[in-house]
C-alpha cells in the first residue's frame, strides 16, 4: 500500500493511534520527508490518542 496516513487510516479505531506511532516513528528514523497533508492527518491523529 502506498498511501499515507491522509489517505488511508485501519477502519478499526482502535488501530489508528498505534498505526500514526509507527508511521511517524519510521519516517523519523529513517529521515524520510512528511508533505503537508501527511503532517496535519498525523497532527490530528496523534492529538487524539
């Protein structure tokens, strides 16, 4: 799947803070860049787990 989490998120709830934790800890490690989009999807996600 190639889509970030401003296109796609798991349809479980209870998934979705786990799955933006581990997008933004991958793209962190390995110094991958974040599009606006992605940034704000993974700022609104993060700001409600």
């Amino acid at each position: 799947m190639d889509k970030d989490p401003a296109e796609w998120m798991p349809s479980r709830t209870a998934y979705r803070c786990m799955y933006v934790r581990a997008w933004a800890q991958v793209k962190h490690y390995y110094g991958l860049s974040v599009d606006s989009a992605e940034k704000s999807a993974l700022t609104n996600y993060l700001s409600a787990c």
